[in-house]
C-alpha cells in the first residue's frame, strides 16, 4: 500500500513553498524615521491623567498634558509649565497663578482660569455634573488639602489650603495635576479616557486596543515643537518579547529593561539609559510583636542581610544600597547616611544580645508588583542572609493584589515582615503615610509595622507644613537619623530606572521623576 | 435531527447559568479587591470603601449577582473599570483576534494530525510510521510557550524572517499576507500538541477500523487501496476522531492563553489574564461566560456531527 510522490504531490508542495517564501521574503521593514516606537509594559488604562494610577500610563500621559507646573528637567524641582509664575502667601495656605497667555487645548479650547477651576471641581466636588460620569479619581487626595479654587480674572488663578501643605506644588506636577479640556470632557463623557485633549507636545491620535496608542506632533506647542512627528506606544506585557522586539528592531525604547536581559543591549547599536528616581525598597518589620519589638533584633536583620550582593547580583547593579526612608534622588532632603553594613558577626552578636537566637519569622513575598523590582529571588536570598545569622524564616508568597490585601492592614497577628517599595513625587508622602504613629493601617495609613517614635512624628509633622526648603531639609534629615537608629525596616534598595534606545534615537534621557519625557527626543 | 439539536440546546441553559454562578463567586472569592488593584500602594480602608461604592461593590453579594445576570440576559455585559469601555465591544474586538489564531491552529491540528494519523495507520511499523511517532512524542512533550519563545529567538531575533510578536504591522501591511507572516509562528506553537494528540488518536483508530471485515470485503472487491484507507477507512474512523477534535478545540482555546502572552497576540486570553491581575471583575466575568458559551456551542455541534456520521447516537 504505497503513497508514492505522484506529481501533484510535488506541485502542492512547490506551491506551498513558493507561498511561505513569498511570505517571508520581504526583509522586515525598520520603523520609518520621525516615528519613535516605545515598547511599554502594559496597555494604558485609561488617558484621562486625573483618573489612572500607573506609572506606565503616566508615560503617555506626560506627553499629552501640561500641569500649572512641571518639573525642571533632571531634577525633582518645579520649575512654570501652563502657569508663568506664583505667588504664595505668607502663611503658605494662599497660592496664586498666573497662566501662560495664548495656549489653546488639542480640541481649539482656550486654557483660561475657568478651565483650571473646572478641572480641581471634576476631580474633588462630588456633585460636579462631571465627577460621578468620569471619574472616579483614585488620587484625588494628593488635593485633599484645597479648600477652594477660584479663577479671579481670566488668567489668575487662587488655590487656597485648609492647612499649610509643602508638597503642594510638587504635586501639581505630578500626573494628578496636569489639565484637560473641559470641553473635550463634557463632548465625550465617560470615554474621554480614550478621546483624551490637553495641552501637550504631542496630539492624540489613535489608540488600538493592545496594539498602539498614536500620538502626532503638536505643531502649536507653546514650548517649541517636538523633534519627532509621531510616538507610537506598543503594549508589550512579556518582557521576554519585549527584549526580542527590542532586538529584533520592532521599538525604538524599551522601558523597564529586565537586569537579566540588560547584557544582551551591552554591544553596538544600543544604548542604555539610566537614572536613579525616587524610589525606596524595604523590608516592613513588625514593631510590635514578635522578636522584631525589639529594636536590637530590627538591627540585627539590617546587618545581617547583604545588601550589595542584592543589589549587584540578583538586580544586576539596578538598584543601589539604600540607607534610609528617603531616596536620593531628593538630594536635598536626603542625608546621605552611611546604610548598615553587612556584619553577620555584629548581627549575631545583638541577636545573642536580645535572646532572639533561633528565632522563627514569617515573611511576606510578593510574585510581582510596581516597583517590586524582583521580590521573589530578592525574598529568597533575604531569607538566606538571615538564616547565616541564626533567623529561621518561613516565606509566604502572594500575587500582589493578595499581598497588598494583607501587608496594608498591618502585620499583626500575621507576620513578621514584609517586603514593600514606594515611589513618591516629593520626600514627604512616604514617611508621611508610612511611619507616623497616626499612620497606623486602623487609622488609614500604611504604617503596616506599627512604628511609633513621638520625636519621628512631630519632625514629619513639622517638615510638612514648613514652607522653607532649607528648614525642611534640616527636619527630614534629622528623622532619617533617628529611623535609621530605630530601624523600623530593613533598607534594601533605590532602584535605578532604565531604558534602552537604539543607535537611531537621539537626544533621550530618563527623568528623576520616572515620567518618560519625548518632546525633544528625535529618530533618524 | 432537529429534535435532537433542540435537546442539546435546551441542555446547554443549566451549564451555562452554572458557570454564571462559578466565575461569579470565583471572583468575589479571591483576595485583592478592584479598590487595591487600582490604588496600589495608596490602598487605605478610606480610599478603598470609597472606591468600591462609586463602583456599586459595597451591595451584598447575591444583589451584585442579580443584578449582573439580570443585565447579561439582556445582553448588556457591563463597563470595565480598567479599560474604559463597554465589556461586549472588548470582549468581541479581542474574541475575533483569538478566533483567526486558534481557528487556524484547529484546523492546521485537524488536517496535519489526521492526515499523519492515516499515513502512520496505513504503513505500521514502516519508516514514515516511526518518523512520525518520534516527531509526535517531541511535539506532545515540548511546552508551547517555550517553542513559542525559541520560535522567535530563531526566526524573528536572528533570521528575521517574521515579525516578533503583534498581530498587523506597525507601518504599512494591514493586509492578508501581513496577517499570515505574523500568524505563522503562534499557530504553529499553539496547534503542535494537538497535532500529535490527534495524530496518535487518529493512528490507533485507523488500525482498529483497518482490521475490520467490511475493509477485507472491500479490498477483496478490488477497491483502489487509496480509496479503501482515505474514503472507506477513516470515515468510520472519524467517528472515533470527532469527539477528539472538540476537546482538541478546547484545548486549543485555553493554551491560546499563553501564546497570546509570548507573541502579544491581542487575543481574549491574554485580555483575561490582564483583567484578573487588575481584578476587573466584570471584564473577567463576561469574558468567561462567552468564551464558556463558545465552548458549549462547539461541542454541540461537535455532537450534532458526530451524530450525523454515526446515526445509533442520537438516542
């Protein structure tokens, strides 16, 4: 019973051979120029800056709206965005703006004192025709401190605080703050989120669900135009594809590159980029049972776990060696401490100290999470540090949402420590929300290990309604001492953003912000 | 025959109103609530509670079930919160990329492992046999996403042959030819166990059928052999196949999940592993109870053919 090749055999399979070789034979075209493709971790939620909460989104976000204000490039401070100047009264509760003359949304609104007020009522007024049809708007608290808006004259606009609030206007550069168009708001309702209109370089264009948003060069920008005609935002959610699109020429920018797939960017044609940012990774403890109630234990975990093998082995030099509750990258605020040293001996020793040998701890690992970095290796060779020293530690691992549902209402009764990280805008909202005594998790804060220290609460206190910078400066640096003495956490890691370009991209750098700004970004 | 796909229909309403109430619970069971996912870091007990009431989940559980198989009935599946859109318009975007990706697998799984069922059947023990059954253990045994992966590692990072990932061109294409470079490669890794599923099944069928009285009778009557293997044979072998195809679609169907990961096809896999890591429960309700629906469809019709080769069935 044969199957001999009979001819037709043969002509189907030239056929189809002819037909995949037809297929495959165009070489795949490079991304045209003037055209910069950005590899993203994940689809946008919505385009609406008042109502997201991701830093991916925001890097869409960023180049599509202005706020009043921004920050100066490279740097944490705020420098005049839709607003040319401000005045603050002297008791730091009245701020004034002034806008820029002449700027007009996407849509052709006029950006005036109304259109400012409208966008602080949609987001904070409940009965505003708007906040219940587009919102809800999960940040709205970074303004929980305004107690009215009001345009005095078209271009005049008066914010005024119940209370003294020094992060005021480093948060009205963040995405919270940047401005829509009234206009385009009300046109489209609940989908303004993918028919967004602000004021930005760049103009929305298209947005094809997980497969691009399309935005095209703004050519009224008030700023000058951008250097590239269109930004085109891939949603690659694999980083193993995202490496392999990156390589293969699909994108022009990765974000967010894995450490492990950092070396295969290291020859030519590439170009990695990186910046520390204000980020914090540390170990929660459980102050108030358990051996951590004990500070001499709580130092002990901070000398036993080796943070430079961490940072350098298994984040592959992302990250450097935090000391503190405050990142660096606010080199203002920040006290430049030296962090505890990896001194198994000396742990040991406060251990023995303590009568806290052998002792057992339940520690909560996170699969994944923003800004987690890599929590599981980095859990596990945590656990090992600590089991040299005599700790015997039993992880419990949790996909993050889970996590989140049991690290925020606090550890007690659950755990010993848990691993956490932050990124903030400002050096305050950090400390503010997670170490004060009245940030306990029952009293709504993420004070989840239960710290109290009265001196630590009052200079936090104080740092935040202080209007002078370099008296804020001289509070914080003052609780980073004494945190890192009662060590409430373990400090692990800042973690150090990076990017990767190809050798046609031009003019590209990452912000202290972690925002992805790509006005002045060219492709040839 | 109308009697009988009215009784299948009529069968399917209790699995479909079941699966209702299982995803429904599944999702209210799970830890992690919208409120969290969506507020991240910034989850305080008074930015959640007042979160959920603006999303109507502060209601008790069996309102909150009502009220969504209420509007489901009427074909409304909702909004999802962390999309922005209607539920239906996501779900039938995405449901028509996963069709094109997983329809293709089918019937490349269909023809190839039918085809090499027969040809193993029809020669036992010969060259073209072992040739076969070798390349179908390596086919069953290798994990799809990690073929996926080396797929592209080899014929997109260093031949460049065909696009990484994605379902249409950035720039230009658009159009058939551009789908297909970019289809090669997930159909491929999605239907290679299935493949070698249906190509053992068919194998041994084929043998079973082949050893039978009416195939004697018929080459005896001098029946071309052609005719005897490819028309007497495994038509009655089919019988025994059919049902092996509908759980092959199945199959199909749920490992589409992580070829839509490795090759960023937009299909409603992926859509919904995104949707339970955001836990945006209607997205993950609505698309659960369509693609379940699908499903139960499929296997109707898998019945009412099996049904129409082999009529003692029907009872």
């Amino acid at each position: 019973m044969p199957f001999p090749l009979t001819r037709r055999h043969a002509g189907l399979l030239t056929a189809a051979f002819l037909a995949t070789s037809a297929l495959t034979a165009p070489a795949l075209a490079q991304t045209p120029p003037g055209v910069l493709v950005v590899g993203q971790i994940a689809e946008p939620q919505a385009l609406d800056p008042h109502a997201v909460t991701a830093v991916n989104d925001f890097r869409i976000l960023m180049n599509l709206y202005d706020g009043l204000v921004r920050y100066a490039p490279g740097t944490l401070e705020v420098e005049p965005a839709l607003a040319e100047d401000w005045e603050i009264d002297e008791d730091g509760t009245v701020y004034t703006f002034t806008l820029r003359e002449g700027v007009t949304f996407h849509d052709g609104s006029a950006l005036d004192a109304e259109a400012v007020v409208w966008n602080f009522e949609r987001m904070l007024d409940e009965d505003h025709p708007m906040h219940e049809a587009t919102g809800p708007f999960p940040l709205s608290f970074f303004f929980s401190a305004i107690e009215e808006v009001e345009a005095v004259d078209d271009r005049t606009v008066r914010f005024t605080l119940n209370e003294p609030y020094a992060p005021f206007l480093s948060n009205l550069a963040y995405p919270t703050g940047l401005i829509v168009s009234p206009a385009a708001v009300e046109e489209h309702g609940e989908d303004f989120g993918r028919n967004p209109s602000g004021t930005g370089p760049f103009v929305f264009e298209e947005w094809r669900s997980n497969e691009r948003v399309t935005l095209l060069r703004n050519p009224d920008y008030w700023d000058g135009e951008a250097a590239a005609e269109a930004v085109i935002f891939r949603p690659i959610t694999d980083a193993n594809t995202r490496t392999a699109e990156m390589l293969a020429g699909g994108i022009d920018i990765m974000v967010e590159v894995p450490p492990v797939a950092l070396s295969q960017f290291e020859g030519a044609g590439f170009e990695i980029v990186e910046q520390a940012g204000p980020h914090v990774w540390f170990l929660i403890l459980n102050t108030k049972e358990g051996p951590f109630a004990d500070v001499r234990v709580r130092q002990a975990a901070n000398y036993a776990i080796n943070k430079e093998a961490l940072v350098n082995d298994v984040l592959e030099g992302t990250a450097t060696v935090a000391s503190g509750p405050v990142a660096p990258a606010f080199s203002w605020a920040y006290a430049g401490l030296d962090p505890y040293p990896h001194d198994p001996d000396r742990a040991r020793e406060l251990l023995a100290e303590a009568g806290a040998e052998g002792a057992e701890l339940t520690f909560y690992v996170t699969e994944g999470g923003s800004g987690m970095l890599d929590p599981v290796p980095m859990g596990t060779a945590i656990q090992a540090d600590l089991a040299a020293v005599g700790l015997d530690v039993r992880i419990e691992t949790y996909e993050w949402n889970t996590f989140l549902g049991r690290v925020n209402p606090g550890l007690e009764g659950q755990a010993d420590m848990a691993q956490m990280a932050w990124m903030t805008n400002d050096p305050d909202t950090l400390p503010f929300l997670t170490l004060r005594t009245e940030a306990w998790p029952d009293e709504g804060g993420f004070n989840s290990g239960y710290y109290s220290n009265p001196e630590v609460d009052q200079l936090l206190e104080q740092a935040r309604v202080e209007t002078d910078q370099d008296e804020r400066a001289r509070l914080y640096k003052e609780m980073q001492e004494i945190v890192q003495e009662d060590a409430p956490w373990v400090f692990v890691a800042n973690w150090v953003q990076n990017a990767v370009t190809n050798d046609r991209v031009e003019n590209f750098s990452l912000e202290p912000s972690f925002f992805l700004l790509l006005k002045d970004v060219a492709k040839n | 025959m109308g009697a009988y796909i009215l009784k299948r229909l009529v069968s399917a309403i209790p699995v479909l109103f079941g699966i209702t109430v299982i995803v429904f619970l599944i999702m209210a069971l799970i830890p992690g609530d919208p409120a969290t996912a969506i507020l991240g870091a910034y989850a305080t007990p008074e930015n959640v509670e007042r979160l959920n009431r603006h999303l109507g989940l502060d209601r008790p559980l069996w309102q909150q079930y009502f009220v969504w198989v209420g509007n489901l009935v009427q074909g409304d599946f909702g909004r999802s919160f962390a999309l922005n859109r209607p539920v239906l318009d996501e779900i039938l975007d995405r449901f028509s990329a996963t069709l094109v990706l997983a329809g293709t697998a089918f019937v490349l799984c269909a023809l190839l492992g039918i085809v090499a069922g027969v040809v193993s059947a029809a020669r036992q023990y010969g060259l073209a046999d072992k040739a076969i059954t070798a390349a179908v253990i390596l086919g069953i045994s290798v994990p799809s996403f990690f073929l996926g992966m080396m797929m592209i590692l080899l014929f997109a990072v260093h031949l460049r042959w065909l696009p990484v990932s994605g379902m249409y061109s950035m720039f230009g294409g658009g159009d058939l030819p551009d789908l297909i470079r970019h289809l090669a490669m997930p159909a491929i890794a999605l239907s290679l166990v299935a493949t070698g599923v249906v190509a053992r099944l068919t194998r041994a069928n084929m043998l079973e059928v082949l050893r039978q009285d009416f195939i004697r009778t018929a080459r005896a009557k001098g029946v071309h052999e052609r005719r005897v293997i490819w028309g007497h044979a495994l038509r009655a072998a089919m019988v025994s196949v059919i049902p092996i195809l509908g759980l092959q679609a199945g199959f199909v169907l749920s490992g589409a999940v992580y070829i839509e990961i490795v090759f960023q096809w937009p299909g409603i896999g992926r859509m919904l592993v995104d949707a339970i890591l955001k836990r945006d429960i209607l997205l993950v309700q609505g698309g659960v109870v369509f693609v379940a629906a699908c499903y139960v469809g499929f296997n109707i019709l898998v019945d009412v053919a099996q049904a129409w080769l082999d009529p003692r069935i029907k009872t």
